[in-house]
C-alpha cells in the first residue's frame, strides 16, 4: 500500500509543479507539427528571399518525410525533457533532506525509488500518447493513412527509448546530491552511446530502436531484437543499480 500512496504523491506533486503540463505541451507540440513541418516546409522556403529556385527543387513531401520527421523528433525531444524532468528526482529530495523525512515512515527505499521511476513513466506516456494521436490524425489529414499497428509499435519503441533515458537518470539522481551533476552524467553516458554507435556499435543499443520503427513503417520487418534486449536491460540494470546504491547510503 505505501508504493501506492507513494505514486499519488509523486504524481500530485509532478501536476502541482506543472512538469507534467510542461511534458505534455512540448512532446505534444513536436509530435504535432512533425507532419505540419513536413507538408509546409517547401512553401516556407520559398517565402524567403531567394528560396523559390531553392524549393522547385525539394521532392514533393510524401508520408514518409511526416514519419521521418516524427521518428526524429519525438527521441530527440523526449530526451531532453526526460534529462531534465529526472535530473532531480532523488538528488533533490536528498539534498533538502525530503527524502530521509518519507523513509522515516514505513516507506521501504525500493518503493520510493520504484514510486518516482513509475510516476515519471506515466507522465511520458500520457504525453506521447497523446502526441502519437496528434501526430497520426494530421499525418492522415495532410497525407495518407498509416499501418495502425505499425505505428502503434513505433510509439511503443519510442517510448521504450525515453524510458532508457528516465533509467539511466534517475540512476544518475541517486550517485549524486546534484542536480546539475546528475545531469552532466547522464549526458556524458548518452555522449558515449553516441560514439559507440557513430563506432558501429548503434545497432545494438537503444536509438536502433527508431531506426528498426522507421523499417516497420515501410514495410520492412527486419528485426533489432538485440538493441530491443540492451534496452530493457538498460532499465532493469538501471533501477536495480539504484537500489543497490541508494539503500547504502546515509541520508
């Protein structure tokens, strides 16, 4: 029952801060101008001086600049606002001493670690369902139908990818009493997945994730089922990390 309680309160108090308002506009916002962007970008270049001979030469927008435009946003967006929603999930309630105030109670530190990792999963998943919605009804407004199926797989893929990052984070919250330290080491640990991939290692980890979603939409089902597996390891590996560090140490 204290994991429950603990939720709502987690959940109360991300409404009464607005992070899950601001989750939800700004994924929203992307998720919806994805295929607004794709349809009007060639008439927005050639409003500018010169960029009428510049856009007789951009291909006719199709489907698949919305999807592209969408797989591309939605990780990058979603990252930034899961690093910066998470960044102070455990280093701040350590630092003003909140955190040693709830375990007093009969609140075990795996439920208060499990509470705030669910609370910010449900908010990135209410924001992206929404945005997936958005972003589907104006691809079919402007373009064509998608696979329903499909793009509910690529949605799912999507969000499998924040929740990597929500992970990695909250374990970066838990080392540190920092927010800003919390922060700076989880990008340094994306920095270093990017290099792993620009390396040859990205088909393997997590952001192959969009590019497997990317195949699905046109029709190739060519599986990552490894990058699939790193990634929920990522998350299981992360929480238990957490646990294991924050239960040793002394708020």
């Amino acid at each position: 029952m204290s994991l429950f309680v603990e939720i709502y309160k987690e959940w109360m108090e991300l409404a009464r801060s607005y992070r899950l308002l601001v989750v939800i506009i700004v994924l929203v916002f992307f998720g919806l101008t994805s295929p607004l962007a794709a349809k009007f970008t060639p008439e927005i270049v050639a409003i500018a001086p010169g960029g009428a001979e510049i856009a007789k030469i951009i291909p006719p927008p199709t489907v698949w600049d919305a999807i592209a435009q969408y797989i591309k946003n939605m990780p990058m967006f979603g990252l930034i606002m899961a690093l910066l929603i998470t960044m102070g999930a455990i280093a701040q309630e350590k630092d003003k001493g909140t955190a040693a105030m709830m375990l007093v109670k009969p609140l075990t530190r795996g439920a208060f670690l499990g509470a705030k990792f669910l609370s910010l999963a449900a908010v990135f998943g209410i924001a992206m369902v929404i945005a997936g919605i958005s972003c589907f009804y104006y691809t079919l407004l402007l373009f064509e139908s998608v696979d329903v199926l499909h793009w509910l797989i690529l949605n799912v893929f999507l969000y499998l990818y924040v929740l990597d990052i929500i992970a990695i984070t909250l374990l970066c919250s838990t080392v540190t009493r920092s927010q800003a330290a919390a922060a700076g080491i989880a990008i340094g640990l994306v920095v270093i997945g990017w290099v792993a991939g620009a390396l040859g290692w990205g088909k393997y980890l997590p952001g192959e994730l969009a590019t497997w979603s990317g195949r699905l939409m046109h029709g190739d089902t060519t599986g990552s089922w490894i990058a699939l597996g790193v990634s929920l390891g990522i998350i299981v590996v992360s929480l238990l990390a957490s646990w294991l560090v924050f239960r040793r140490q002394e708020l």
